[in-house]
C-alpha cells in the first residue's frame, strides 16, 4: 500500500511541475514568414515545385501512405503504424505537416495517427487539418483517454461526407480537393455518392441524402463500408514574364512604370503601350492550369461497383487526371471489371499501385544496422527478412517502392533518383564491409566456430524460451530502434508479448519475413505495461494480423489473453463502437488481478487465468504497481520448468517489482538514461543505467537485459562503471536463448569497437554537458583589487 501512495503523490507533484513548464506554443517562424509572402503575392503564383512521393508502400511491413510537398503546405495521405518512423528516417519533417487526409477510418490508415498528433504537438505545430470519413471525430475523441487533451494544437476536422470541394492551407493556395464518399454495394443501404454538383431530383437523390445525414446525425455508428476518395487539383499557376521579350518590345522593364503591366498580362489581359497593343502571349509563358490526381482506396471486391460506377473520378474535373493513386489490394486489381475501369482513363494518366504486393526496402537504416550486427555474431543477430508476394497486371501501372515521386510541377513525370532501391544483398553486401575495417574489430569479434555456435548444434527442447527484442527504444519510433515490444517464445507452440508500441507487427514482419504468419499465430497472450503510446498502440494491427494469419493457416480463431490496466478498455470499447470491431478478439484481464495478495472471485476471470497459465505451461504470473505514470504495472512470469522471467515496463527503481522478480533467470529492465542524466531520469521516472543494474542485483537477478533506451542512443547506449558479466544489451531483432545469457558479456568487446565513434561522441557530449552545469552551478565572484578587505562576492 506504500508504494500505491507513493505512485500516487509522486505523480500528482510531477504533474503539476511539468504544468507549471509548461509554455504557450508558438507558431513556428516558417509558417510566419510563408504566410506573409502568400499575403504578398496574392493570386499570382500558385506552387512552382509540387510532388507526390510514395511514403509507405502498402508492403505488409508499411501501410500505404502518401506524402505531397509544395512551398506552402505539406500533405499526408494516410498515417498507419510506421509512418513517423520512415518520415523521420527519411527526413520528411512532421512539424511542417498542415493536412492529413484519411480515405477509410481503418486501423491500417489511423495507426500512426496518435502518435502524429502527439509529436506535432509535442514540436509546436499549432494548428492541422484532418480530412475523412465522418467517424474521424470519435476516433480523435477515443485517443484522449490515452493522449490526454490536445488544447495545445488546433485539429480542424473536414468530415468527407458526400461530395464538397475546398481549398487546404492557409489562403488555399497549394491545394484544391474534391472529397468524395464512396460507399460499398454490399446491401440496400449502401448507395453511390451524391454528385458533387449538389443534390438533385427524384429517387437517387433522396436515398443518397438519406444515407449522408444518418451519416452526419449518427457519427458514433459503426461503418465500416464507407471509403472516401481524393480528387486533387493543383491550383494554377500564372504564366512567368519575360524579361528579354518585354525588353525587345520596348516595356520600360527596370522602371515603376512594368508593375501595372505585368499585372495585367499575367492576369492574360492585353495592354497598351506608346501606342502599340503587346498581347499576353508575347511576353509571358502560358498559365499552368493545374494538374489533377486522384487517391482511391478500394479495400475489397465489395466497394469496386461503387468505385466503377462514380463518374466523378473519371469526370470530376475538367482536365483529366495525370495520375491515380490505387490503394487496392491484387484481389482488386486482379477483377476484370475493375480493369476496365482503370483502362477508361487517357492514356496519358498514370497508374500508381500500393499493395501489399510492392517489392521495396523501408527501414534502411535497420537493414544496415542488423547486417553490422550480423557480423558480431550471427545467430543473436539474424539478418532481417521480407514478406515478398509476386503481382501482375495487364494495365499499364507503376508499383509502389518507398520514396518513389512523382512530379506535378515544373515538369510532369516520374522521379526515381531519391527512391529506395536497396535490396537485402545490397545492403549486406556494401554495408558489412565498414565493420570489417573497424580497427580491432575482427579480434574482438567471435570466431565462426566459437563456442557460442552452441546456438546452431541446440536440439528444439533447447531453443527455449527465446526473447526476441522488437523495439528497444522509447518516446516514439525512430530510425534504428522501434518502441516497446518484447516477444517471449516459451516453446515451438507458444509465445507471450510485453508491450506492444507501434509498430510491432512490421518489426515481426521484417524479422521473420514469409515465415510471419506461423510467429503470429503463436502469440496467445499480450501483457500492457501502461497506457503511453510507445507501449500499446501497435496492440491493434497485431490483433487484426494475428487474426488473418490463423484464417491463412487454417486455424481456429481464438482470442489472445490481454493482460493490462483497466483504462485499456476505455480505448478498446471506444475504437469498438465507434470505428471498428475489435473486443471478440481477446479476453481481458485486469493486470490487478496478479498482483501477489488479489483475491480474484468472479468464476469467469478465475477460468480465464487457469487457461493462460495452463496453456503457456506457466505456475504463476505475478504483477505490481511501479514507479511511473498512474498506473503503470511491472509482470514476472514464472515458468513449470523452473524459470522466471521478469519484465520491468517504464518504472524508477521500485522494491514492489524486485518482490515479485526475486531470483529471476532473466531480467529485462528499462534503462533509459546514462547515469549522468539522474536527474532528467527523476523527473521524467524512468531509470539510468546504474539504478537498473542495481534492482537487478537487489533481485538477485541470474542476468540483466537492459532495454527502452532514450532515442538519443541510437546505436549503442552509454556503459557505466558497474557493468558485469550479467549485463547485457538489448537491440533491436536481437534474438537470446536463456541457456546462452551469460555468453552475450563475451560479445561487449565487439560492439564497443563496432560502435567506438558514437560512444566517442556521446563522452564528449556528457564531458561538456558536465563543464556546463559546473559553470551553471559555481558561484559567480568578482576579481578582487585593492580591496582586500572586501571578502563578499558581488552579484
């Protein structure tokens, strides 16, 4: 009960520290400055440079994603799981994003979106414009109960009912969309879009505007059926002056006398001068009209009449379209009606497809980073993988691969020179070689035929338990290591998950590549340390994943145990009602119900605990409150074989957890920060370094995995003085047997030498940090002369 209260009042006066902080946001000086030259030119210059470029390529790895940049706005189209981290990775800055665009509200398209919103937040953006279907507003509604309020950033949301033209950004200069519902002819319900020139008369207006205001009255209602669809046209762009011709013909160009005139002539009216009529064409280039481009999602063959019979995206405008963009899976593409709708556009317009068919490299970076590792030794850290499904389509079409554009303006066309075109030799192949050269690093590394290639020679019953590292990091995904994800595979049958930030499903897709499904399969428990961000919202897509890998494999259906604070349900029931089934897909279980003296009464609960334990060949599944948010909980996981696992979650040290882990064979334990940042550590309760290895030595730990570290270390955490050989280092996709703990020590050598510029780096920036706070910290004295007698210091 002490340590509850603790929780308690400990939380209470940071919070109200952080508010004091807390400062009003500031609009960014780029928006400042943008908006004063859009003031400036008024109408006379739409974007010179727009593109679309492929963000996420529909992969199964990276939900579909399009991002599209001009000089005033930047757009997102769609934000599933994954979208910040190849943002950040590929440096698309998400603090210059104005517009998100939604063309379903699915977990596949909405599963970044919290995290977006909270690092726009977070960077000052003050203000950004959400498009989409109409239950948008009950899915920003759902995410406060684990965001908390959102006053600092203003979310104007454009609900795409029916169809409705506006202008995006600020003075509307960048982009014009055509919102346009599209509905599945799945019952007598679901009816084709109103045209967007207004309602009209008879039979098919009436139902259409029947549907759109049970839509706009009803927003909490349940619809899976309804698509929103993108027809975007650029704004024009008036003709540029030429000087040489101006000068030619006699315009007093240089002189205050050419304002008026240009104006006029850009406007494409004729003017006169000292007699002669100079006609818009001989002094300027023709206006840009705009280009248009169309975003259509059809999820399955139920939405392709609707899709097909919407003369708006064939017609909508009346320049035809430079480029589709279809968010359609092959069983889509694959339907001949669907084909003939493709082949009824110009043959001018291209087709853009993102599937999850598209052959294309993501996360670089990691791919980069685990072949290095690879090299360490290479069972512990296994080369990453792909999910790579073959396509083919007779219509003319481009597949989607990762940072692909395609540019609107100045010129019209594919551009593929920023693309990721790397494949998995590439990458093993030219990134490898660094290491080798690294001095000392092939001593230091392990031979091939060292004793730790014990992990090959091990027979099945010694290949578990295994914990397979998913995401290291904390606060948010970035481009080396994912957040909170830990999977326990407690025999060939089954495994458990500790926290599931997002992004878990693409990390286990990359991990096990085609092999995916069987992983995802096995997963029969989920435990949720608490309810911040990194730690939980990848729950969902692996929930819906794991459900579509048992139906491929033909295996019955059976909800996951989901171990986690009651206030998960307040998000789950909300996402449930309000945007998507989910609740048949788990049993849930109040982690209060481990803690070591509950009294669990209520028959249902009791049978469900029994049937985790039983199945997961578990004696007893511990938890406690610890040291963080309220709640916050730790879990230990006691095995029939003998072993005990405990897992920390985000805590400062806690004595509840080291009660419940006492003895374990494997600690994993959060360490965020480098001894030297105590204090940041304090304030934002998480634990250094020191302080982990510390519980674990109180626990009587066998060994200590060290986890969720700051983004800051991006490779490699800082090593303090009390690292021994029960100290090890977790990365991400780093895979260790229990029987072979006390071998990881034997590889730090290595990757201190791998890795020896960032840690060089790091040690000189806590050297100066250090000389910094000692100048902050020393008194302030005046240089003493001829007045000896004065002993004062003067301020």
């Amino acid at each position: 009960m002490a340590t509850n209260g603790a929780v308690s009042n400990s939380n209470n006066s940071n919070m109200e520290g952080r508010q004091k902080k807390k400062a009003k946001q500031k609009e960014p000086l780029r928006r400042t400055k943008t908006k004063e030259t859009w003031l400036k030119r008024g109408d006379v210059h739409g974007p010179s440079t727009v593109y679309v470029q492929v963000l996420g390529a529909g992969s199964r790895d990276n939900s579909a994603s399009l991002y599209v940049f001009s000089e005033y706005n930047r757009y997102l189209f769609n934000c599933g799981e994954g979208t910040q981290r190849l943002m950040q990775e590929h440096k698309l800055k998400a603090a210059r994003l104005d517009n998100i665009l939604l063309t379903r509200l699915s977990w596949e398209n909405v599963g970044g979106l919290s995290g977006m919103i909270l690092t726009l937040k977070e960077t000052g953006v003050p203000e950004c414009v959400l498009s989409g279907p109409p239950q948008l507003e009950n899915f920003l509604s759902a995410i406060k109960s684990f965001c908390g309020p959102l006053e600092d950033i203003k979310l104007n949301e454009h609900r795409g009912v029916g169809s409705r033209s506006r202008s995006s950004g600020e003075g509307g200069r960048s982009l014009t969309e055509s919102v346009q519902s599209v509905r599945a002819l799945c019952s007598k319900n679901y009816v084709c879009p109103r045209p967007a020139a207004g309602p009209q008369r008879g039979t098919d207006a009436g139902e259409n505007r029947s549907v759109v205001l049970e839509l706009i009255f009803n927003p909490k209602t349940r619809d899976p059926s309804l698509v929103v669809s993108f027809i975007c046209k650029l704004n024009p762009k008036k003709g540029n002056f030429l000087v040489s011709e101006a000068k030619e013909l006699g315009l007093p160009v240089g002189t205050a006398a050419i304002g008026p005139l240009i104006k006029a002539l850009k406007d494409g009216r004729s003017v006169e001068y000292e007699g002669r009529e100079i006609r818009p064409e001989q002094v300027c280039t023709p206006t840009d009209p705009g280009p248009v481009f169309l975003v259509v999602e059809c999820p399955s063959e139920k939405f392709i009449r609707s899709v097909c019979t919407n003369q708006q995206h064939v017609s909508g405008t009346e320049d035809p379209a430079a480029l589709v963009v279809h968010l359609t899976p092959e069983s889509v593409l694959s339907s001949e009606r669907y084909q003939r709708w493709m082949e009824s556009f110009p043959s001018s317009t291209e087709h853009l497809i993102l599937n999850e068919h598209a052959r294309t490299v993501h996360n670089i970076r990691s791919y980069k980073l685990q072949a290095q590792l690879h090299m360490v030794h290479p069972e512990v850290f296994p080369p990453l993988r792909h999910y790579r499904p073959q396509a083919a389509l007779h219509v003319p079409n481009v597949r989607a691969e990762c940072l692909l554009k395609f540019q609107l303006r100045p010129t019209l066309g594919w551009n593929r020179s920023v693309q990721c075109t790397c494949t998995t030799r590439f990458i093993n192949s030219h990134h490898t070689q660094p290491a080798v050269t690294i001095d000392g690093f092939r001593a230091k590394k392990y031979p091939k035929h060292s004793s730790v290639s014990c992990f090959l020679l091990a027979d099945e019953a010694e290949q578990f338990p295994e914990v397979v590292f998913l995401g290291t990091g904390s606060a948010l995904p970035m481009k080396t290591r994912n957040v909170s994800g830990t999977l326990l595979n407690i025999s060939a049958s089954q495994s458990v998950l500790l926290d599931c930030g997002e992004g878990t499903f693409g990390q286990l897709c990359r991990h096990y590549g085609d092999e995916v499904d069987q992983a995802m399969s096995k997963i029969n428990t989920i435990f949720i340390s608490h309810m911040h961000a990194d730690h939980h919202t990848g729950l969902l897509k692996l929930l819906y994943q794991r459900k579509r890998a048992l139906s491929t494999l033909g295996k019955p259906d059976s909800p996951v145990f989901l171990l986690g604070p009651g206030y998960i349900m307040t998000w789950l029931n909300q996402y449930h009602q309000a945007c998507e089934e989910i609740l048949r897909h788990i049993n849930f279980i109040s982690n209060k119900c481990f803690f070591p003296n509950a009294e669990v009464t209520w028959p249902k609960t009791l049978s469900i605990i029994q049937s985790l334990l039983k199945k997961n060949g578990l004696d007893k599944v511990e938890t406690c409150l610890v040291r963080h948010c309220k709640p916050a909980y730790a879990c230990s996981l006691t095995h029939g074989s003998g072993w005990r696992l405990a897992f920390s979650g985000d805590t400062m040290p806690c004595d509840a957890f080291v009660s419940i882990g006492t003895g374990a064979t494997l600690l994993i334990h959060e360490a965020t920060l480098e001894d030297a940042l105590e204090e940041e550590a304090v304030e934002k309760r998480h634990s250094t370094t020191s302080q982990a290895i510390g519980i674990g030595m109180k626990m009587n730990a066998e060994f200590i995995m060290l986890n969720h570290f700051s983004q800051r270390y991006a490779k490699i955490p800082m090593f303090s003085a009390d690292f021994s050989d029960r100290v090890g280092i977790s990365f991400d996709h780093m895979r260790v047997r229990f029987r072979d703990l006390k071998l990881l020590p034997s590889l730090t050598p290595a990757l201190k030498a791998l890795f020896a510029e960032d840690l060089s780096e790091m040690e000189e920036q806590r050297d100066k940090r250090e000389l910094r706070n000692t100048k902050t910290a020393a008194p302030d004295f005046e240089p003493q002369k001829n007045k000896t007698h004065s002993k004062s210091p003067l301020k």
